[in-house]
C-alpha cells in the first residue's frame, strides 16, 4: 500500500505538512530516498487505521463515517495509480479479482453521492430508457447495471441487455471505467451505443 502526500497524511491522521518538511520519515528522520518517505507514510496509514478498527467514527467526505471508508478509498486509490504507475513504464498491471470489482462499486457509489450533493457534471446522468452495462467476462458475478432516470441514475448488479455494454476481462474493465485505457482497448469491446458509454465516462470525471 502506497500513499503520498496529503492523502497519505490525512488518512493516518496526522495534517499534512510543507513540501520541505514533507520529505521526512513520520519518526523525524531525512528520507534518503522517496521510496522510503512513501513506504513510511504507507505503514504509518496502516498502523493507525489497524489501531482504530473499522468501526471508528471520523471524518470523510463522503456517506459514511467510519475508517472503512479510508482504508477502502486508500486502496482503491492505490489499486488505480499503480496502474498509472504500470502504464508509464510499460509493465504488467495485476490487481486481485476481488480489488478491481470494488474499485467499479465503489466509484459508482461516489458518482451516485456526487449527484445527491449537486455535482453539475454528474447532475447530467440522467434520461429515462437509457442503460449501461458492464461485464466481466472472466469473474462469474461481476457484472454491474447502470439505469438512466429521469431524476438521475441508479445502479445494481445484473446481467440484462442494456443500450450499450462494456464487456472483457475485469482487471481492463476497472481501467476503462476508471479512464486510464479506452474502452475499445485491450480484451474490451463496446456493443451498442458507443456514445452514452462516452456520455457516462466524459460526466462522471470530476475534472
């Protein structure tokens, strides 16, 4: 698990500091490498949230108050920019089965919290009759419905003919929902309309 900067500094409750003062280990001393700095920063994130348990009242800004919601967002957010990571230098990205389904849940459950609070990008998924599904197609189960409203968007796990379907192995499923491949990239393949999947990727960025 790696995590840099405020993110890192704000899970393991402690506020983030200067760039300068930044580049030193939690215990005060130099970090004679960055590899050192995050692998400190990471093991202090784990130690204080393994200490608080998951059922701890916090902060976050999102529906739930409770330290699952960072250690599930830390790795998640881990999971995406090591692909990041991966695709810069041109390695092989893995993630577990398990992981890469969460990551799709769990940032269609942001995009469902961003649109009650009034993100006017998201405000946008809307359009009754309309539908997206995706599909796994090496992991029994994880398959995922997205329903256009006319009040907004809702979403649950099902195998149903939709407008358009994004289909292929999960770990590029995760990437393409996550916009770091495009969707025709890889094992993927786009059936129907091509145009509400890019109506749906372009509204649920946030920048």
């Amino acid at each position: 698990m790696r995590i840099a900067g405020p993110v890192r500094s704000s899970a393991a409750g402690r506020p983030a500091r200067s760039p300068r003062n930044r580049c030193r280990t939690p215990g005060g001393r130099p970090a004679t490498t960055l590899a050192e700095w995050l692998t400190a920063g990471a093991a202090a994130t784990v130690d204080a949230l393994r200490e608080a348990g998951p059922d701890t009242e916090v902060w976050t800004w999102g529906w739930e108050r409770r330290t699952a919601f960072w250690a599930r967002r830390m790795a998640h957010e881990t999971a995406v920019h090591g692909a990041d990571a991966a695709l810069a230098v041109g390695t092989v990205f893995e993630v577990s089965p398990g992981l890469a389904a969460d990551t799709i849940t769990e940032w269609l459950q942001i995009v469902v919290f961003a649109q009650a609070q009034g993100d006017p990008e998201a405000a946008e998924l809307r359009g009754g009759g309309r539908s997206l599904h995706l599909h796994a197609t090496d992991v029994p189960g994880a398959e995922w419905l997205i329903d256009f409203g006319e009040e907004g968007f809702t979403w649950r796990h099902a195998h149903e003919k939709a407008t358009v379907a994004l289909r292929g192995p999960l770990t590029d499923l995760m990437l393409a929902f996550n916009r770091r491949q495009k969707p025709d990239e890889g094992g993927l393949e786009v059936l129907g309309d091509r145009g509400l999947l890019d109506f749906w990727l372009e509204r649920s960025s946030f920048g």
